[in-house]
C-alpha cells in the first residue's frame, strides 16, 4: 500500500489524539440553583407513606456495557425502587461553611450506600467518587470551572467539586442542597454505568445541533437520578409535598436561564425529569436515552 502524505498522516494523529482527550476526561457542571430565589417552604401534610421496594434479586458482577446499549437498556434500569434510607444530615446554618461541608458530605455518604445498592442489584462495579469543596473555581484534570456552575464533576479524575461562595450559604434551603449534590453524583453513576462513555464517543462524531442534544439527555438524566434519590431520602431532610412542588415550579421558571446554549434543558424539561424520578423512585424513570425528542428539549 502506498503510504499516506504526511500531513494526512499528521491530521489522523493529532484527531485520535483529541478523541483521546474527549473519552478520557469529561466535565459535566451545572448552577447551583440560588436558595434565596426559591420560595420559603411551605407547611404541608405529610406526604404518604413511601411503598416498600421492590425485591430484586442481586445478580453477578460485571463490567458496564459499552456503547448504545450502555444509555438505552442500562442495567440500572431493571434494579426496582431505591430502598428508602436513613439519612442524617445535620443542619445547614445560615452562612456557616462548615455547617454546608458537613450536610453535603452526610448527603454524598448517603448517595454511596443508596447507589451501591442499586449497582449490585445491576451486577455493575461500584467505586465510591471523591469530593472537594472549593472556596474558588479551579481548574480540574478536566479543564477549567465553567464559569455558571456551582459544581462539577470531573470524569478523569472521579471527583465531585462543590463550590462554597457566600450566595450558597445564604440560606439553608436543605432539599435544593441535596438535590444540587445528587445531580453531581449522577453524572458519576453515568461514569461508572457506561453512559458517559457513550456520550462522549457520541458527541465526538455529531454535528452541533446534535450534540446539545445528546448533552440534554446526559444532564437531563442526572435531574431524574438525583429526584429518585431525594424521593428516599424525603422523611429525613423533610421534604414536605408543598416544598418539592415549590422547588420544581422554581426551576421549571427558571431551570434554563444558566445556560444560553440549552445543553442542560429548557425549565419545563428539567421540571418533568425531576418529577418523573421523585414520583417512580427508581431509576427505571430516568431512560432519557430512549424519550421522544419533545421531553429533552
């Protein structure tokens, strides 16, 4: 075979190389919704009593599938509901950093038990993320802090990062906390169940229109897991009924204002996939991979 001009050869290098790059380390952030926007919680009844999980049978480990399938037919999706959790998180104090460090590392504790649960039910392997809390935006193994969000997690190096700024400690508004840190830890459960890899490899061929796309339904999915982890956790924080329709309504409004691109989801989207996660409390809920176009706008 007669071999290639050099400089075919030199672009075929440096595109394998970007490729690399874009499988290897994936940041995915988003804003973390102002707590003083939200409305003040509500008094409500308390919510009906939560129904027993399903039984599903724990099944033998193997790796997470790779490609399409990994997104579409998820094993996550067959694990049954979230098995309800205690879940002590202490108190929030307004502007006190320590009291936010402390609530939020309770909240990921509990994200680690709730989810290696459903990662044995799925046969998949578990690792727990790492978390950083950070005063400034830094520059990760992933690149740098994307300017309108709170956090972010870092695929490469496995790790959480939750901003700290005195806009966050403002008011103690625990539901909106913990559903901001479940959201980042989605994107980790996306990591380690083969999802994200197929993100990147998916964008990494799409045209513009279509990578929003895709990157509407990888963000749009970690709404609907942080949702069906919140749902468990709802007697303990509380989350009273008023309160998450309250928060919902918030975010339908304003959900997509941090993000002109919308690569996160217009508010109507975000609202839908938070509630179908906290309404099934189950991972079955969230296949955004296989929703119809209009519910990932």
């Amino acid at each position: 075979m007669n071999p290639l001009p050099f400089r075919r050869q030199l672009s075929l290098v440096v595109a394998f190389l970007v490729f690399a790059v874009v499988v290897a380390g994936i940041v995915i952030a988003v804003p973390h919704l102002t707590p003083a926007a939200l409305p003040a919680p509500a008094p409500a009844p308390t919510s009906p009593p939560t129904p027993a999980p399903e039984r599903v049978p724990v099944i033998k480990e193997r790796a997470a599938p790779r490609g399409r399938t990994a997104a579409t037919a998820s094993r996550l999706y067959h694990t049954g509901s979230m098995r309800a959790a205690r879940c002590s998180t202490g108190t929030i104090r307004t502007g006190s950093a320590a009291s936010y460090r402390t609530f939020m590392t309770q909240i990921t504790r509990c994200l680690n038990l709730s989810w290696k649960t459903q990662f044995s039910r799925a046969g998949l392997p578990f690792a727990k993320p790492r978390l950083r809390f950070s005063t400034s935006k830094v520059t990760t193994p992933c690149g740098r802090w994307p300017g309108s969000a709170g956090g972010l997690y870092c695929s490469t190096n496995k790790t959480i990062y939750i901003g700290i700024t005195r806009q966050v400690l403002r008011n103690p508004y625990a539901a909106n906390h913990a559903q901001f840190m479940a959201h980042e830890y989605g994107h980790h459960v996306q990591h380690l169940a083969g999802i994200m890899d197929y993100y990147a490899r998916s964008v990494w061929l799409a045209k513009a229109p279509a990578k929003l796309a895709y990157s509407r339904r990888l963000e749009l999915q970690a709404d609907c897991l942080a949702s069906v982890f919140l749902r468990q956790i709802a007697d303990d924080l509380p989350v009273e009924r008023a309160q998450w329709e309250a928060m919902v309504g918030w975010v339908n409004a304003n959900g997509h204002k941090n993000w002109p691109k919308n690569d996160h989801g217009k508010g109507r989207s975000q609202a839908y996939w938070m509630e179908r996660g906290f309404d099934s409390g189950s991972p079955s809920g969230c296949n955004t991979w296989s929703a119809p176009t209009g519910r990932v706008a």
